[in-house]
C-alpha cells in the first residue's frame, strides 16, 4: 500500500485543530489588545487613515502569529 490513510487522517485532523484553536487564539489576543487601548483601532484606522497605527497593528499581529506558531510546533 503506497499511501497510509490512517495516518494521513490523524495529521490532517491536528492539523485542523490548530488552525480552529490558533485562529481562535489570535482573535483573542487582538480583541484583548483592542480593549487595552484608549481608542478604536478599526476607526483610527479606517476612517482616521492612521498609516502608523495600521502599522504598530500589523506588527502585532506578525508578533501573535509567531507566538502562536512557536507554541504549536513545540
């Protein structure tokens, strides 16, 4: 037999799960981050055209998705 269903299935399947649990945590870690914050970031942003903030938020974004994946690889 060339392929191992099985297993193939079992990764697929965990690969899933950390994709549902590292978005979940990601949503989380933005949310929380909005709340810390003094103002809206989605109005600083979008009706502001806040080009700094939209940075400071993307790099923090870029900083959970390394934490995450960090955490998910062991």
């Amino acid at each position: 037999e060339a392929w191992n269903w099985d297993l193939l299935l079992w990764h697929l399947t965990q690969v899933v799960i950390y994709v549902v649990v590292g978005l979940g945590l990601f949503a989380l870690g933005f949310l929380l981050f909005d709340k810390l914050t003094p103002f809206s970031l989605g109005k600083e942003i979008q009706e502001k055209q806040n080009i700094a903030m939209a940075i400071v938020v993307s790099s923090i974004f870029l900083g959970i998705a390394l934490i995450l994946a960090a955490a998910i690889r062991g």
